[in-house]
C-alpha cells in the first residue's frame, strides 16, 4: 500500500468509471502526467498552459476555460486507456532539468534549478534512503554495528527504515504502550494536521488512500501504524522502555545506557545512539495559585481525558495556539459553554479543502494513476514549503516595521486582515481581541478550521485577561474576574527548547546534555551531531523545525538520510567514533543565528514557541527546505573527530 512502486499500479477501471474519474482531477497535476507519458511540454505549454496558483487552494482547474479542458481531458482518457490495455508503457522518469521545466510550467512560476533532484525524491522518481555502500555491500564492520534508536514515532520508523536499508541491526526503545509518538499523545477534539496529507507522509511510503485533504489523528495514527507493521519495525521496538541515562565510554568508544524497561532498571552498551524523540513531547503544565483547589477536572491538550463526558459542560480552554484553535470549533456545539482564556491572537490563513474529504474520484486518481501521487504532493511542496520564505526577510528600509517586516509582508497582512473581517460579519466588537498586531507569519500560519465563526457563537467567549489563578469553581483572570467552569483544558504548549529532556545523556568530558545546552539552549551542527557527544546523532534535533510552512517530515529525512551516510563512512572506514568538531558546530550555529536576524522570527513583536527564554531562535530552521537538503547530502568527514575502532578480541 505504501511502498512506492509504478508497476504495482493498473488501472481497474472501464471506460465510463475513467472518464468519471478524469472529470474530478486536479488539473495541473494531470497535466503533468500526460506530460511524462508523452514525453513533451504539449499539455502544459499555450492555450493549455496552467496559470498560477493562488492563495492556498488546489487549483484544480489549472485556471483553464472548460472549453480547454475538454480535449485535455480527452486526450488524458487516451492516454491511460491505452496504458490500462498495454498499448503503452510507463516511461522512464524525466532528468532532473527537465523535471524542474515541468514543475514550472505546472505551477505557472520559475522553479529554480536546484530543486530537481529533491522533487524526484517526493515525486518518486529517486528515494531518499537510496545510500550506497561504497564496495557495493555492506562490510563486516557494519555487522558489528550496535545501534539504539530513541522514539518511535514518525522520526523513530523513518530512521528504522534507513538503518534496515542498509542492513543494520538496530533496537528501538519507546517509552509509550504503542507507537505514534505526538499522534499517540494528541488525541484532543479536532487534532488533525496542519500540512495537507499527501504532503504529510513519507516521501520514500506515501499513502494513496488520505480520505481528507487535512488528515486527522486517527488517520495519520492508522498511517503509521501500518507503515511500521510493513517495515517490521513493530516487532523491532521495546515498548513502555525510557532510555534513563547514557554515558559515552571513552576507553570502549560506546554508550553505556541504562534504561527502563516496564519499572526496571536494564544496563546495556551501544555504539551509536539516534534520538527521535522531537521537541513536542513534554507538555508545559503552568502552576497557578489554587490549582489544586477546582473541583472539576483538569487536565492538558495531550493528554485529553476521554472518560470526562464535556457535553453540556462550561469548558475552560486556557490558551489560542493550534491545539485550542482546533478544539474550540470542534466542541462549541456540544458543550453548554466554551470560555477561551487567550495570551495572544493568532493569524488564520482561509484555506476551502481543510475541512472537506477528498472527492471519490481524487482518491481513485491517486491510487492507480502512475505518479500522479507523486506530482501532487511535489505541487505541495512547492506551494506550501519554500516560497513564502523571501516575503518573512526584514527589508531594513520598509517605513513600517512595527506591523510588518517588508512591503510583501504587509500586503499579506492586509488580505489576512481583510479575512478576519468577512469572517466576523456583524461580530466586529470581536476584531481588536482576534487580530494579531505582530507581523504576519511571525508564527507558524494555523489553517482555519472554522475559529472565527465558533468565536461567533452566543456560547463561546474570548477572555484576552490573563489568567491569574483557580478556585473550586472556575478561573481567576489578572481583573479579579471570576469565570466559571466545570472542565479545564490547559492548551500551553510544549517545553520545546528543553530538548531530550530529561534523559541524561552524559558526554566523553563528563559533562551531560543539559550542562552543554543549559535550561533551554540547545544546539546541534546540522540539528544532528553535538560536540563532545561522539556517535550521538539528533532527529527532530534544534533548528530543525519549519516556521515558513512545510511538512516536517521534509527535514526529518534529510536529517536521517545525513545521519545514514556518517554510519556508512564509519562501517567504511573502520571509524570507532565520529564527533563534530566545536568549531565546526559553533560557525554552523553563528550562521544560523546571523540569518534568523534576518527573517521574521527575531521581529521584536513576536513571541512564540520558537525562542527560549533569551530571545535565541531554537526551533526553526532559517534556511529553504532545499537548503538544508543540499547541507545534508554529502557528510566532510573534516567536519568530524574520527577514532579508530578498538580491539575489542
């Protein structure tokens, strides 16, 4: 189901189900299936010629007159009758020039060239863990390797399937009774994705059977679960199991863990350890005064209480980021009351698909149409990942940098602000506690899900006071006012800087992970390797994640795939250890830094998850998605401290 392969699709269709089907697809992508199949730009160039997309919809009719649609969609219906009935072949893949023309052409914008190959990638064409042994197998020492891999979430299966594509043994430990890792964990009201779902998923396992455009947690929970039941990783992970402690042997050249198995206590020695545990798994609880004192209860976002029964109830919600904001439309019409307790308003980009599940015929197109997948989801990337981020760079001479960074981002703002207004119709005594004042996108845009229009309802409140404290009762705001409540959902967050807390990793200079980073500084060269902790690599690591859009899983894989070369050089070359080098890491983090004061996210007006508490950019990364793809490509071991294996005969 998963695993990409063209020749598994045909098409089961007669005629009249074909043509059906046709009549129902996204147009610019067609269009580029028809293009491989013929072998030139015809069906993408003149009066057939997408125009460009707009906003954050699908443009499914690559803005063409139906009167142009109806001989594209004849000649498509040729065109896979004759492949369905073996009159034609599945051509080879484009190279990666005249892949970029394609896309172009198909989005009605100049793709750079640099995006080839990793568009191959995401289309199919290439696999991202395709990491070739330099003598053509494996080595003898690659046998020998002892790997632990951290987590088993998305991050988790993906760094598994690499380790097993390359044929080394491995053990995963995961502290959850199942996989999922954050899609265990949020299982609120409405928790659902943010990304579109063909975008959302593996490039090297895609699903072709999303039901939505948005998945939902159940969805993508079932998705990975059947994406580790067909890589085997389910009976590879040692569930309810924490690494506790590790401990680098710089005699032995390996980790000494401790780890906890179920309550007890188990020693073991690895060469190499892989973390894939993120940075959205330990929920910040705030303590207020007399929290212990509400009667009702309580409990955060993820880890929702499904034995409460909210129906009928008055439901705190303390907090407006992506969860509140999924929760609150998603339980107004159950509940007596929704009391929404918000720090600061978010900016909600209109989006037609989120809600809405995929048509019959899409989801047909996906699945026995050869790549047509593929292009979809490389339409996305494009769409959804790199190109905003020139519009989020501070333009030193735009007159108005105290409600947007440049020009283009204040154009932006205004449609956002534009947006707000319809959606509030006559409920605009609403607009001053809902409209942002920071730039546009300082945050991570959140799709909306219908939060203006449940902000609307006679039972839902916004309190912009800030939360003081609690009592039997209710909450306590900042004004003295009481507000009463039966149910409390705290929608706070993460502690997203305190990463790989609070295992204690301890390095070859006896100094642990938490004295390297402090309270909430981490850093890594390339979000993966730490000086001073040889053979420990980070997925999910700092500056890893995505401000300017984009599925992290993107990132996540280039971070695998990097890691998958330094373990091929170190099989290789008989490498016992692989440390980055202090100066290499620290110039990679003052780049780092240098650019973030570039962009948006240093903008003196917002705050957000993103910074610690020093104001420092921990979480995202400044660079495009082909950016750090390009960085992770080929591993200097100049970069890198290597030991010898020891002689351990």
């Amino acid at each position: 189901m998963h695993s990409f392969d063209p020749s598994d699709v045909r098409l089961r269709l007669d005629d009249h189900q074909l043509r059906r089907a046709l009549a129902g697809a996204n147009l610019p992508t067609l269009q580029l299936v028809m293009t491989l199949f013929e072998g030139d730009v015809t069906w993408l160039s003149g009066d057939y010629a997408p125009t460009r997309s707009r906003g954050a919809g699908d443009h499914d009719q690559s803005g063409l007159a139906a009167t142009v649609r109806a001989p594209l969609l004849d000649r498509a219906f040729t065109i896979l009758r004759e492949w369905r009935d073996g009159e034609r072949d599945l051509p080879e893949p484009p190279d990666d020039k005249t892949l970029v023309t394609w896309m172009g052409l198909s989005l009605g914008e100049e793709v750079p060239a640099e995006y080839g190959a990793t568009l191959a990638e995401q289309i199919g064409f290439k696999r991202a863990f395709d990491i070739p042994w330099p003598s053509g197998e494996a080595p003898p020492e690659a046998s020998r390797l002892r790997i632990l891999v951290v987590g088993a979430g998305l991050a988790g299966i993906a760094t598994s399937a690499m380790l097993t594509s390359l044929g080394l043994r491995h053990d995963i430990i995961e502290r959850g009774a199942e996989i999922g890792g954050v899609w265990r964990d949020n299982h609120y009201p409405g928790a659902g994705v943010d990304t579109p779902s063909h975008l959302y998923s593996y490039s090297f396992a895609p699903s072709r059977e999303w039901s939505r455009y948005y998945a939902k947690q159940p969805e993508i929970l079932s998705y990975i679960a059947e994406v580790a039941d067909e890589l085997g990783v389910g009976q590879r992970v040692k569930l309810r199991t924490e690494l506790v402690r590790a401990s680098w042997d710089e005699a032995a050249k390996c980790w000494r863990v401790t780890l906890d198995e179920q309550g007890q206590e188990v020693g073991a020695a690895y060469d190499v350890i892989i973390t894939a545990v993120g940075f959205l798994n330990q929920p910040v609880v705030p303590s207020f005064p007399g929290m212990d004192t509400f009667e009702g209860p309580m409990f955060h976002s993820a880890r929702w209480n499904h034995d409460v029964d909210i129906r009928e109830k008055r439901v705190a919600v303390v907090g407006t980021g992506a969860s509140a904001m999924q929760i609150v439309p998603t339980i107004a019409d159950s509940v007596a009351s929704v009391t929404v307790f918000q720090r600061s308003p978010q900016w909600v980009i209109p989006n037609e698909n989120y809600l809405k599940f995929l048509p019959e015929s899409a989801r047909i197109l996906m699945r026995l149409v050869p790549y047509y997948a593929g292009f979809y989801r490389a339409r996305l990337m494009w769409l959804f990942q790199d190109k905003l981020l020139d519009s989020l760079r501070k333009d030193a001479a735009w007159e108005h940098p105290e409600r947007a960074v440049s020009k283009r981002n204040d154009r932006h703002r205004e449609s956002l602000t534009q947006y707000v207004d319809s959606e509030l119709g006559d409920r605009q005594d609403l607009r001053a506690g809902v409209l942002p004042t920071y730039p546009p996108y300082g945050k991570r845009p959140l799709m909306d899900n219908g939060w203006m229009r449940a902000l609307r309802k006679p039972n839902v409140h916004l309190v912009e006071d800030a939360v003081t404290g609690f009592d039997r009762t209710g909450v306590v705001t900042n004004s003295g006012e009481h507000h009463e409540a039966d149910v409390v959902v705290l929608a706070t967050g993460f502690h997203t800087s305190r990463m790989l807390w609070p295992m204690d990793i301890v390095g070859k200079d006896g100094r642990s992970i938490r004295e390297a980073w402090g309270v909430d500084d981490p850093r890594a060269y390339l979000s993966v390797a730490v000086p001073k902790f040889p053979n420990l690599f980070l997925v999910g690591g700092p500056n890893s994640g995505l401000g300017h859009g984009g599925s992290i899983l993107y990132n996540i894989e280039c971070a695998i795939a990097y890691i998958g070369r330094l373990l091929v050089s170190m099989a290789g070359n008989g490498y016992a250890s692989l440390e980055v080098r202090e100066e290499v890491s620290d110039a990679y983090n003052a780049q780092l830094d240098a650019e973030h004061d570039k962009l948006i996210w240093t903008h003196e007006q917002v705050r957000t998850w993103y910074k610690n508490t020093t104001g420092r950019v921990t979480g995202i990364i400044p660079w495009r998605g082909v950016d750090f793809w390009a960085m992770t490509q080929e591993p200097d071991l100049d970069d890198y401290l290597v030991e010898p294996a020891p002689d351990r005969t």
